[in-house]
C-alpha cells in the first residue's frame, strides 16, 4: 500500500518546485514508465509547460528536477532525473520495502483494501437470467463480472446492495407453462435432471418448434400470458410455483460460482404495485412522453429519445412495451419514486447471509434495498440502446447527482474444442455461438462439471495422499478459478471464446496458475520450520527480483481503488497474474531457504507477505486461494 505514499511524495515535490520555480500550475500526470529503466514513475510536466514558458520541455524538466532533489531527503523517493520532457523517479526502497511489509503484518485480512468509498451507496444489478431454463455458458459471464464488481466495491468501503431480477412474468415464463398445461409435459423431469435444465432444454425448445407447426397454440400462449399478467387464476399461481422452482435451481447454479445477492426483485411485482403508472406520470409532468396523433406511431405514447429513433412507451391498445417495465425499476433503484414494497426473508445463502425478495402484502422485514447514489445494471451490449434511453429519461425527472450507469459486455462463444467435447459438432468453425430458444447452448452446471472432473484428474496424480473429500473440494475451487478468471481477464467490449483445456492450465494467464503461486508460498513457508520474524531486516532485500515483488505488493490498494472507479475487473486480474508472475521469478533467481539467517529471515517475510497481497487479490476475484493443490 506505501507505493500511494511514494506517489503522493512525487505530486507534492513536483507541485512544490513548479512553485518554486515560478512555474504556473498545471494537472500534470504521474504514472508508472512503460520501461523500468526510467523509473518507478514518470511525470510529464515539462510537455505540460513547454508552450506557455516557451522554453524546451527538456529544459523545464531538467529544472524541475534539480529544484526536487533538493527536498526529497525523508520522503520515499531516491531520486529524480529529467529524460526529455519528463522527470522520472526511483523509489527508495529501503523505506518502502519495511514499510510496506510492516502494513501487511498489521493488517493481513484488509491489506490493499482502500477506503475510497467511503460508506456510499452502490447498487449493482446481475444476473437477472428468465426463469424458465438453466444458465448457460453466456450467463456465467454477466453472474461473474456481476460478483466481483460486488466485492471490488465491498473492498473499496461502499455499501453494496446485489439485485437479481425475476421477469416472471415474460413471455418466456408463459411458453413452459403451454407447455406443461396445454401439451402435456410432465411435470417432473427424469431422475437426475435439474428442473431448470428440464424446462430450457425440452420443454421451451420444443414448444417454439410446436409454435411453428400449431398457430392454435401460439394463441395460448397469449391467454397464459395476461393470465399470469393479472396474477390471480389458478394458471397464475401455477406460473409462480414453476418460476420459483426454475429460479431456485438457478440460484444453486450461482452460488456455486461463489456468487450472492441482497434482494430478488419480482416483475410481477413491479406491475401490480403500480409502480409504472406513478413513473408515467412522472413523465408526463416533466413533458418526457407525450401522445403521437399521426403517423406509425399513431395512438401511442412515446418518449423522444435524443440523436435516435423515438420509443415506443405504450401501445395504441394500451398495452406497455419492455422499457416501460424498466424506466419504473430504474427510477426505483435511485430512489426517484416511493418504494411500494414489502421484503421477506427468501433463503440463507452459501455464505451465510440472507437473500430477501420483495413482496406487496404481509410480514415484511424492514429494510431498504434501493436509493442508491451510484446504480450499475449489468446487461449485454445488445441492450446499450434501451440502457441509453433509460439513462437520459431518469436524469430528467430527478436524477440529480445519482448516476444511472449500463455496464455492457459482449457475447461468449465455444471453442470448437470445448463444443466437440460437449457433443455439439460445429463443423469446420473455429467457435460456436449459443441461442436458448434454439436449444443451442451449453449449460453452465455441464461446464462447472467438465472443470471439475478435469481439474480432479490432476489433484489426485499431485496428491496421492490426499481423501476423496479433500479431492473434490480443491478440484472444485480450481474448476471455479478456471471459470471465473477466464471471464474477469476478458475485455467487456470482445466477444470472448471459452476453452476449457486452456482454463485449467497452470501456467500462464488463468486462474489455477495463481492459485499454484499461492500454494507454493506456502509450502515455502512450511518448509522453512521457521518462525517469521517481524523485526528481519528488510532493507537487505535488494536484489532485483526481491524489489520488483515488492513493488507489486505496495500497488495493491491502487490497482483496487482503480478497478472500482473504473467498473474494470480485468485490471484486478490482469494485477493478480503480474503479481504470481513476479513472485515465480523471485522463487527462481533467489536462494529463499538458503543463506544468511538475516536475509533468509527477510525473505521470509517477502513470501509472507506475497501471500497476503495474492489472497486478498484472489478473494476479490471470488477465488480461494489454496495451501495446496
């Protein structure tokens, strides 16, 4: 965490000689040398100035550089030399080194976690899979990027509340319950079967193929639908048993993936509460929609979307479109519109804590699970357009300092390996691309599984001696590294190819590997016999590859902060590969168990606290970190 002191000394040193140098102010940059050999870090300022003092930016540099040497004795920097119109500085790295290691004793299970948020509110919305079929491969990505952005913010000190929200009341909901009322599937899938697999991968495939063939049946389609819309037939009721089933399944699905939620939001509840009707208002009133009287959109209430295409909000027949379910639960989750809900108690979640789900009448727990300052939907980026509109229709009508933001992310597809080895043939492609409604997919249980028995296979050739408890439980934690990192590494924007065999590698860039530098720590450690001694002197640790891991270790806390403030789990991960890496090349160029008692003492302490700064990187990305493996 000190690499943020020695930063702070750079900005306050450079401010300082721009004033004594009679230099005006200027937001200049500090930020690490793309070649080490340049420095820790790297200011521009010279470039900054060059024009208004009309001097060479290799002049100011230089100038700037003299004034800062003069005061930096006490700070952690060790110099500071100009190169071109830059001032580049070295770290000293016999503060930083003890300084660093002595905040990881102090404070091992908080180490690198900074305070920026400071209490504030985050709401961040996931998952929110249609509750008549299992997640598949594609889903795994919006539920893992979804979760760790949770616990990015949950370790940058915001309150975080999670939403998972239900659409069980969709079209998709309807087409199972033809299905099981008006086709004739059982009930009850076949001994083994998930019913959330049973009701995606037969009964919803099927029915959209009878569809096809039987325009009759489309027809009930349409009477299940306003049935389940108006909540109170016996078709209704059989609606909500089926979606809790399929959606309690699902959450088996996700909780193995070490996800949680705070509150499941129903959309049955959203349109029963009137909730629309008091954000159409709203809309009305601050002149957001208004009533076409020409044209295609005839008779219908629209909202004028800015550079685009006006939305349609209500239909000529009075029927409400998609996004008029969504403006409403947007508005809600800032707190625009008064909560109409009651919460219960739903279930008591992997880790112990409650999942709630909003109810309208009854016992309700007294809790608040909206208002938030900063909102964050996760939703593929086919909706970006919808996300938009929803966007500047709530800064209309309220939204003041609250910010309603669309983190969008692009599709996942199959490698043809992967797809081979599920059974699927996709002919000569290099990748396969998934459609529920055709039953083209991979279902997210079938992948978990796959790691699983793959990542089994190695642990038990590691260790023999190991129970089959003992087996399984690491071989699931790898099967779930595997996945998870394989979907944070990732930018949002590319469409990402999942490969199972290149998941579970332990070298490179996945999740196994760092879960391999981890356990090799600390088999180091158990192999030294020693006792860690906090007061080793550590400013004996110099050699190039003991101070490039200490290097690493001190960002932790920069590189979280970052992460949160700029929604990107790939840069944690992205840290936590650079941090295994050096840590491996450390094991390899330096003798740790060998030598003086004093520097084998110190390095030690370096592996120590290699571990903390890896395990607390890998809690956050929803991976345990392993003793062995």
């Amino acid at each position: 965490m000190t690499f943020r002191l020695f930063k702070e000394d750079v900005r306050k040193l450079v401010k300082q000689a721009l004033s004594d140098s009679g230099y005006s102010a200027v937001d200049f940059d500090v930020s690490e040398p793309p070649q080490k050999e340049f420095g820790d870090l790297s200011c521009n300022v010279g470039f900054l100035l060059a024009k208004q003092a009309k001097k060479p930016p290799q002049k100011i540099a230089a100038e700037l550089a003299d004034a800062i040497r003069s005061h930096i004795k006490g700070t952690y920097i060790l110099s500071a030399e100009h190169a071109g119109g830059h001032v580049n500085f070295k770290a000293d790295y016999s503060r930083l080194s003890p300084a660093t290691l002595d905040q990881a004793f102090k404070n091992p299970d908080s180490y690198g976690y900074p305070d920026s948020g400071q209490g504030s509110h985050i709401i961040i919305e996931h998952t929110s899979v249609n509750p008549n079929k299992a997640l598949h491969v594609g889903h795994m990505r919006n539920v893992i990027i979804g979760d760790t952005l949770y616990r990015i913010m949950k370790a940058t000190n915001h309150r975080t509340t999670v939403l998972n929200y239900v659409d069980d009341s969709g079209l998709q909901v309807a087409d199972i319950v033809v299905g099981f009322k008006f086709v004739g599937f059982p009930l009850e899938p076949t001994k083994g079967q998930k019913f959330d697999h049973y009701c995606g991968d037969e009964v919803y495939v099927k029915i959209n193929e009878r569809y096809e063939k039987d325009p009759q049946l489309a027809e009930k389609r349409k009477l299940v639908l306003k049935e389940i819309e108006e909540g109170k037939s016996e078709i209704a009721h059989f609606a909500a048993d089926i979606t809790r089933r399929v959606m309690n399944e699902q959450l088996k699905t996700c909780w193995r993936m070490k996800a949680r939620y705070d509150l499941l939001n129903f959309e049955s509840h959203i349109v029963v509460s009137k909730l629309w009707s008091k954000a159409f208002e709203l809309l009305k009133k601050n002149g957001i929609a208004h009533l076409e009287v020409e044209g295609k959109n005839n008779g219908c209430w629209v909202i004028e979307a800015k550079d685009e295409e006006d939305k349609v909000l209500v239909r000529s027949d009075g029927t409400a479109t998609y996004i008029a379910k969504d403006i409403p639960y947007a508005a809600w989750k800032l707190g625009l519109v008064d909560d109409p809900f009651s919460y219960l108690e739903f279930v008591e979640q992997w880790d112990g804590s409650m999942l709630y789900a909003t109810t309208l009448g009854g016992k309700s727990e007294s809790k608040k699970f909206n208002g938030g300052e900063r909102v964050i939907t996760l939703i593929d980026s086919r909706q970006a357009r919808l996300q938009r509109i929803i966007s500047q229709v709530l800064s209309k009508i309220g939204a003041d300092g609250r910010e309603y933001f669309h983190l969008g992310y692009e599709a996942v597809t199959l490698s043809s390996d992967t797809a081979k080895a599920f059974g699927i043939d996709i002919g000569d492609r290099q990748f396969m691309h998934m459609s529920g409604r055709k039953g083209v997919y991979v279902n997210a249980d079938y992948v978990l599984d796959t790691l699983h028995a793959k990542a089994l296979e190695e642990v038990k050739t590691r260790n023999p001696g190991f129970t089959e408890e003992q087996l399984n439980a690491t071989a699931e934690e790898i099967a779930i590294s595997a996945i998870r990192y394989n979907m944070i590494k990732q930018d949002l924007d590319k469409i990402i190819t999942f490969d199972v065999k290149e998941s579970l590698s332990l070298e490179g860039d996945t999740g196994p590997y760092l879960q391999y530098a981890y356990a090799r720590s600390q088999r180091i450690l158990e192999k030294s016999g020693q006792t860690l001694d906090r007061d080793a002197p550590l400013q004996m640790l110099t050699h190039e590859a003991e101070i490039a891991l200490i290097k690493e270790i001190s960002k932790l806390d920069l590189v979280v902060e970052e992460a949160g403030n700029s929604l990107s789990p790939k840069s944690l991960a992205r840290y936590g590969y650079t941090l295994a890496t050096a840590f491996n090349l450390f094991f390899e160029k330096v003798p740790v168990l060998k030598g003086e008692p004093d520097v084998k003492a110190a390095r030690l302490v370096l592996v120590w606290a290699f571990g903390v700064a890896l395990k607390n990187t890998l809690r956050i990305l929803g991976i345990t970190a392993l003793e062995r493996m």
